[in-house]
C-alpha cells in the first residue's frame, strides 16, 4: 500500500482538534475529529486514538474470521475507546463533556472493514466512481434520511455540523459497520468534515484517481479545503492499494 496523511488547522481555527493515525503494520488506520472547549476536543481525539491503538495491538485482528467476527470486534472496541473517554473526562473537569467522532478501516485481503461514530467520513474511489462508505451521525443527514430536505439543502444548513453520535457523549455509542469488496487499483480515503464541506466528491475523486503519491495527494487535498475557505480543521489519510 501507497499512503499519505495530513492534518491541518484550516483557515479559521485556533487550534487542531482532529486526530490521525496510520498503523500500517496492521493495516489499521483511524481519524477522530474532537469536540469541547479548552482545548478539550484535542484531548478527547488524541486520547480515542490512543486507545484504539492499544486495544488493536493488545488484540491483533487477524485471527477474527467472519465479518460478523471482525463487527463483534469493532464494537468491543468502540466501548473501549468510548468508556476510556468518559472515564477521563469524569477525572478531570477541565475535560468535562468533551467527545470526538471516532472513524476507522482495516483491509485484509480483498475485503475492507469499516467502522465510524459522528461525521468523518470512509470514502472507496473504484474506477470513475466514488462511494461514501460511513454514514453521518448528523441532525441533518437525520433531516435528510426523513425527506425533510434534500442533500443540497443539507450542506447549506445551519446545523449541518450537529452530531448525533460521539464517542465520550453517553455509556452505550454503537458503531456502525460496513464490509466493502475492494481491489488493487482502487483508493481509500478517511477524511473529517474539514475537507469534504469545502471540497465536492467529483474533486476529490478526480483528485485521488490522478496521484500516484500519497503523500502529495493528502497535501493537495488539504491545500484546496483550505483555498475554498478552510473553515475547519482538516485531516486526510489517503491509500492507495496497488502501492
């Protein structure tokens, strides 16, 4: 595998309160985008990860066998991760009601495994398609699922950045799960809403397809969700399989 990451402040933040990681020797590979004020937010993304990487490395997944094996997985260690943050923001009170968005993918063979809570988001790019893996905990996707508006509506809604799902935020936050066939020449991309609010999916399609280095990918990416505004924090971890 071919892959590049980068996280940025954006254009209108004081601080970076999203988190990556790349575990590349598990082809485990997670971001959280981080919610609550003093710097909190920051904490509660840095410290999900953290816990997820131990869990993951404390229990390595590659002995799990079935898909249901690897979601049962999933969602042992989302109530890891989401009780060690509770847990830590009950000891100090500085970090009182922080949480974060928790999102996270391991491919194995030709299948890759997906898991989120909150907004940030698992793309797959295959050939000249492109398809959002995850879907968002948010007020209005909730709108959007309804009827009540349409998804156009949805991106200029004043509310568009409410989430309804958030590790730390209550004792029981179930993830959702998602198995997607994937092949060599296809790319992966996990993203906060930093990027996908400023940059359309044909772009960052078109943006992913054309790269042979990831590490130049992530970086373009974040240059032009900065140029279209960079109203949030950004963060970006790009694959590609053929490596």
């Amino acid at each position: 595998m071919n892959i590049g990451y980068m996280t940025d402040r954006g254009r209108r933040r004081p601080t970076n309160e999203d988190s990556l990681r790349a575990c590349e020797d598990l082809s485990f590979f997670m971001l959280a985008d981080g919610v609550g004020g003093n710097r909190s937010g920051e904490i509660a993304s840095q410290s999900a990860l953290d816990a997820l990487e131990k869990f993951v490395r404390h229990n390595p997944p590659e002995w799990l066998g079935s898909r249901d094996e690897v979601f049962r997985y999933f969602r042992a260690a989302v109530n890891y991760v989401n009780q060690f943050i509770i847990k830590l923001s009950e000891a100090k009170p500085q970090y009182a009601g922080m949480a974060t968005t928790l999102t996270f993918a391991y491919i194995r063979d030709d299948e890759m495994y997906v898991a989120n809570v909150g907004d940030s988001r698992v793309y797959l790019a295959h050939g000249d398609m492109i398809q959002q893996i995850t879907d968002d905990h948010t007020y209005v996707n909730d709108l959007v699922k309804m009827g009540a508006i349409t998804k156009d509506e949805a991106h200029l809604h004043a509310r568009k950045n409410v989430i309804t799902r958030a590790i730390g935020a209550n004792a029981n936050n179930e993830p959702d799960c998602f198995s997607v066939p994937v092949e060599k020449e296809d790319r992966i991309l996990l993203c906060s809403d930093g990027l996908y609010d400023e940059v359309d999916d044909d772009t960052i399609l078109a943006t992913l397809v054309r790269s042979d280095d990831m590490k130049a990918c992530a970086s373009e990416l974040v240059l032009m969700a900065n140029q279209n505004g960079g109203n949030d924090n950004i963060s970006v971890i790009c694959i590609d399989l053929e490596g």
